[in-house]
C-alpha cells in the first residue's frame, strides 16, 4: 500500500527528516553497543570472573598503560568529542 502523499507526487520535506534519521541513528548506535556488550562481556576484576565462570581463577595481569598509549587515549577522546561538537553544531544551523 502506497502512503497518500506519495500517490499524490508529494514527497517529504528533506529537511524535516533529519531529526528523524539522526534519531534512528543514535539508536542504532546504542542498540548496536548494548548487543556488542552483552555478547562480548568484559571483567574488571577476578572475583566477577570467578563467578561468571565458576571456575578458579589462577592470576591476573594488570594493565600498565604507557604514555605513548596514553596520549592516544587522549587523543581519540578529542576527536569523539570534536566529533559531537560538530553535530551539535550542524544540527543547530
């Protein structure tokens, strides 16, 4: 079944669809990391492992981060940030 408006030759305004899309996107995009976390589970310590597993736990490895990795780390988080900046000020022009 055709909707009205396009049986008619009428077509939505391209601009009124933006926040639709950008809402669909967004959601998406949650939808998406919310799967990948409940697929790909992650411990933060022995004890959650040792009761995920059931199993014993013989040693863990801390992570030492480096400068290098640091900086990186940095650097990634300012561009996620340049990143919704640019959005937020796209969408508001």
């Amino acid at each position: 079944m055709i909707p009205a408006y396009l049986a008619q030759g009428r077509v939505p305004e391209p601009h009124a669809l933006v926040p639709l899309v950008l809402a669909l996107a967004l959601a998406a995009g949650m939808a998406a990391a919310l799967a990948v976390s409940q697929i790909l589970p992650t411990f933060h310590d022995a004890r959650q492992l040792r009761q995920s597993s059931r199993r014993a736990v013989l040693g863990t490895i801390s992570l030492q981060s480096t400068q290098p990795v640091i900086r990186q780390r940095k650097r990634s988080n300012y561009v996620f940030a340049g990143g919704i900046a640019s959005l937020i000020v796209l969408y508001g022009t």
